[in-house]
C-alpha cells in the first residue's frame, strides 16, 4: 500500500465515509425514520463499506486488501438498490 499510513488517506475510504454520514442524516429524518428496517439495513451496508476497506488495509496483505475493497463496492451496490428501491433520489 504504497506510502499510506491509514485507510483514511485513500478516496475511497473518504468518500465511503462521506456517504455513511449522509445515509445516517438521510435515515434520522422523521419521514425515513418511521421505517426501522429501512433504517437499520441501509445503515448497515453504509457502516459496512468504510469498515471493509479499514479491515482490508490493516491486514498488511495486498490480495486481502483488494478483496476487501471487492466487498466494501458491494455494499455501496447495496446502498444504491435500497435508495431505488425506496424510490429515493440518491444522496
């Protein structure tokens, strides 16, 4: 992982966090909140992505790492399909 130090200096991460923050704002609002399932799940996937990526680098492995990024795209897939779902603009 040439030259990081953290997780947090990449894009991916930053912008996998940026969007956790958003779904958790998007989910408090009373209309989005009445829905606890809605909730909890997308909140989830949200939380899941900026962890994956965090797990992935600090297991100094780079096949890991890239697995892991595989897995924290499919939980920002997620993400997109329950706010489609929800007929939902995207946040």
């Amino acid at each position: 992982m040439s030259g990081f130090k953290s997780p947090e200096e990449f894009d991916a991460w930053q912008l996998a966090w940026e969007l956790k923050e958003r779904v958790f704002a998007f989910t408090a609002t009373t209309s989005t909140a009445r829905d606890g399932r809605f909730c909890d799940e997308i909140r989830e996937a949200a939380r899941s992505a900026p962890d994956n990526i965090s797990e992935g680098f600090y297991r100094f492995n780079p096949p890991d790492f890239a697995n892991f990024i595989r897995i924290a795209r499919g939980s920002l897939g997620e993400v997109r399909n329950q706010l489609s779902m929800r007929g939902r603009a995207v946040i």
